[in-house]
C-alpha cells in the first residue's frame, strides 16, 4: 500500500483539505438546520488597535505593514503549555496561507528575549514574534488568559477572538472565509457586547453569573447603567460589567452585581401603587317618611 508521503502534492493537499473539512464538521457547533457547522463574525466590527514594535531579530512589526491580508494576533507565552501545543498548527497555517495571510507572535509575560528567541529556533516558527508591551495588552482589553487569538481582516478590523486552546481547523475555515476561498461552514454575525473588546460592555443585555430574571425591562435597564458606572473594587479598574465579562470568577464584582439587582428590585416594589381595600357599602338609610315594618312586611303599630 503506498504512502501519503510518496503521492503527488497536490494530490496530498487536496486530501488534507478534505480532511480538514471532515474535522471541521465533526467539531464545530453545527446548524440543526443545514446540519453545516457554524462560524461567527462580529457585525460592524471595530479597527483593531496598531502598534509599532520591534521583532526579536529588530525587524519593524506592525498591523499597518500586513493590511490586506487577515492577520492572526497571537498573544502566548513561552511557559503556556497550550500556547505550545498550538505552535506547530500555525506554522502549518501561515506556510499554506503565507501569501494572504499573516500571523503574528506576542509574547506575554516572558522579560528575556533570548528564552523566547530559543524556543522559536526550537519550534520552527515561521511567523514573526515580538515581546508584548502593556500599553498593547491594554489595547487589546488587558488579555486576562493564554492563548488568545484576535482574528482581523483584510481591513483591518477585528472580527473575532478566541481564548484558549481551538481547533486549528476552525482557524483555517475563518481564514479561508475572511480569503472569500469556498468553505464547508455557515457564517453568522453578531454584536460586539463586550466579548472582544470591553468597551462594548455597555450594550450587553445578560453578564455571566448575573441573574436579572425577575426585573422587569425598565428595572433591567436600571441595573445595567448601574453595572456600568460602577467601577469593581478588585482592582482590576473595570465597571462591573466590564469585571464580569473579563474575569467571570471575580467574587467581588459579581456580589455587588447580585446587590445591585436585589436594591433595584427592592426599589421597583416599593414604588408600586398598592391596591386600595374595599370598604363596606353602607346600607341604604330608612325612608324618614315610611313606618318600619314588621317581620311579615305589615307596618309595626
């Protein structure tokens, strides 16, 4: 039986394309209509903030210089062990898409540029990296967990992000949506209410673990204006909601979430009007100019 290894190369690529789409329906969040899986794009998405740095061999880098081709930005670090495991699916990625497509390395949290320049020698990496300075983590909402991947088109504008490990197959069916190349996927959109970047948080309707179930939409409404006016004492100098949207395990913005509800609810039940009690109706009084009368309906004498 012969090899992959050994079949003509492009036979091999439309093999591997075939089963990247095989992986992609198998994995992906599938529409129960279509039976097609789904991919998600913000509507009206918003630039994705520039910066200009130096890679690790002092090679300008910046989004301005890849505008036009979908860009992946990759905030990792070299002690991640998912961000490791991601590294051989985007050299893949960037070598099969390196015409249209641009990834690009931030480092997190790691202060020796030789520790990094080792392990991108040692991976292969095929992209450039540079370390990330906090003014272009707080651009980009502070990354609060590794990986996280922004996903930008060819304008320039940020229309997805994804934290964690993700299947290598869902980037390459957004890349190759974001190329208009054919793929075996439903695209949907959606608005921005603070999933990719915080400042949107105002136009969140539900936070993670902030039941506002029982308000009616005006006391809804309330409470959300309050969520974000009000900063979290965590530190973090979030709103509430912002806290709840970047660190859903926070204690603290979530109790004063929890407050707000239950002092606008209480609030909401006090202005109610209450229901006035019926009074008796009186009885009508005897006509003064009628004799009363007696049990069988005769005038008394």
């Amino acid at each position: 039986m012969p090899r992959i290894s050994s079949w003509p190369k492009p036979l091999c690529f439309t093999l591997l394309s075939c089963f990247l789409a095989a992986l992609a329906i198998s994995l992906f969040p599938l529409d129960s209509a279509a039976q097609l899986p789904v991919i998600r794009f913000v509507r009206d998405p918003d630039p994705a903030p520039d910066f200009k740095v130096k890679d690790l061999y002092g090679k300008d880098l910046s989004l301005e210089s890849s505008k036009g081709k979908v860009i992946l930005l990759n905030f990792w670090a070299t002690w991640c062990g998912p961000c490791r495991m991601e590294i051989p699916s985007l050299i893949q990625l960037q070598d099969r898409y390196k015409d249209r497509l641009q990834i690009i390395g931030m480092d997190v949290d790691d202060d020796d540029e030789n520790v990094v320049r080792e392990v991108v020698k040692a991976e292969g990496i095929n992209y450039p990296v540079a370390l990330t300075s906090m003014e272009v983590r707080l651009a980009y909402g502070g990354i609060g967990a590794l990986p996280t991947v922004f996903v930008i088109n060819p304008e320039g504008r940020v229309v997805q992000k994804h934290v964690g490990l993700f299947n290598p197959a869902l980037y390459e069916t957004e890349v190759r949506a974001l190329l208009d190349l054919p793929i075996a996927a439903k695209i949907e959109t959606f608005n921005d209410t603070g999933e990719i970047f915080l400042k949107h948080a105002d136009r969140a309707t539900m936070l993670p673990g902030v039941d506002t179930s029982g308000l009616t939409p005006e006391q809804r409404a309330a409470a959300i204006h309050k969520f974000n006016a009000e900063t979290c004492d965590c530190g973090c100098k979030f709103t509430i909601a912002q806290c709840r949207i970047y660190d859903p395990a926070c204690k603290l913005s979530m109790d004063r979430a929890a407050a707000i509800v239950k002092k606008v609810s209480a609030a909401g039940d006090k202005a109610k009007p209450e229901t006035p009690s019926e009074s008796p109706v009186p009885a009508p009084a005897p006509d003064a100019g009628a004799a009363p009368k007696g049990p069988a309906g005769t005038p008394q004498p």
